[in-house]
C-alpha cells in the first residue's frame, strides 16, 4: 500500500467525525435560519455549519452542490475545517469534479494553519506528486510535522521514508521508532508491518506500488 493509498483510507474514515463535530447540536429550522443570517454575513464558522447542514440533511433538504457552495465561502474566510473538507472533496471527487491540483490547494493552506490532518495529508501528496510535483524533501517536513503532533498514519508515512530513504538519510533506527509510535496508538497497518519485520529481523522495505 503506498502512503497516498494509506491516508486516503484513513482520511475516508477520519472525514466524518469532522463533519459531525463541525454541525450544531440543533437540526430544527429556528437554528438553521439563525445560523444562516449570520452566515450571509460572512461569518466563516457559520458558513462551514450551513454546508455540513446540506451536507448531511439537517434541517434543511440535502443538497450536496450547496453544501460545497458553503464550504468554498468559508474557506476562502479561512474556515480551517471547511478547507480540509474542500480539499477532500477535489480529491475524492465528491460534490465537485475531481483537482487534486485544487485538493492539494486547499489542503496545504489548512497544513499552513497547522492542522495535524492536513500536514500528513500534504506530505502524503508531495510523497505522491498527486496535485503538486513530487518532492520527497517536502514529503518528509509536512509528514515529520504531523507525526510529532502525534498523528499515527503520518507517524507510519514517515517510518517508510526513513526506510526507503525518500526525502531523508535512510535510517532504520528511526525508521523503526516511527513505526513502533504508530503501531503504539493503534495504526492496524503499522502494527502488522512491524510484527513482520521483527519475525524476520528486516529492514523497513520500499512500499509497492
């Protein structure tokens, strides 16, 4: 599995909970009208709740072209969660048609706001050339960042490209430490590819493409 496939299963999974989080507790039409006055005036957290609203049903009809209307408002105010879910919806290819020049934009402007997400999935795209020319230099500092922030899929990017020696000296050792954090919170593929490795007392090897 390479990184890109890595975080994009594990961002598919992640993507939800933000979505959940971002929404008000209150699906009644009274707060949807209150959210949207203010979000017609600009305000960018209220904008990302309007187009989680169209997003997901609540109080309103579901309407994903709306929904991404929202979300394109509140990230060009700098709505960090709104950017991430605009770039996965170029990515994915959701609620619009597929960019990953696009994806990779918007994503790396919330990498700039210092959203741990974000910074791994930035380094995942460099690692890739998905949407940007490939730079395993850049792919290592957007990976390193969100890994030390604690992020264990990005803990497990960066093990492989201290192991492949992608954009860093290789180095077992810390290809090893990165890998046993990751296994440690519970990454599947990490604890799986690290008890392989200590059953036969190898090197990290360079993911298949």
């Amino acid at each position: 599995m390479t990184i890109r496939h890595m975080w994009l299963l594990a961002m598919c999974l992640a993507l939800a909970p933000i979505i959940v989080a971002a929404q008000d507790v209150s699906c009644s039409s009274a707060e949807t009208d209150r959210i949207r006055s203010r979000a017609d005036l600009g305000d960018a957290p209220s904008q990302l709740s309007i187009g989680e609203r169209y997003a997901t049903g609540c109080g309103v009809a579901r309407d994903p072209a709306e929904a991404f209307a929202w979300y394109r408002r509140a990230a060009e105010n700098g709505e960090v969660h709104a950017q991430v879910n605009l770039g996965w919806a170029y990515l994915l290819g959701t609620l619009v048609v597929r960019n990953d020049a696009e994806g990779f934009k918007w994503l790396h402007k919330a990498a700039e706001q210092g959203n741990v997400a974000a910074e791994g999935l930035v380094g995942s795209l460099y690692a890739d050339g998905r949407g940007v020319q490939q730079d395993y230099s850049a792919a290592v500092h957007w990976l390193k960042l969100a890994a030390e922030s604690g992020d264990a899929n990005a803990q497990l990017g960066l093990a492989r490209m201290y192991g492949t020696g992608r954009g860093v000296s290789k180095d077992s050792d810390q290809a090893m430490q990165w890998l046993r954090k990751s296994a440690m919170q519970g990454n599947e593929q990490a604890k799986k590819l690290l008890s392989a490795l200590e059953s036969k007392g190898s090197p990290l090897q360079e993911p298949h493409k």
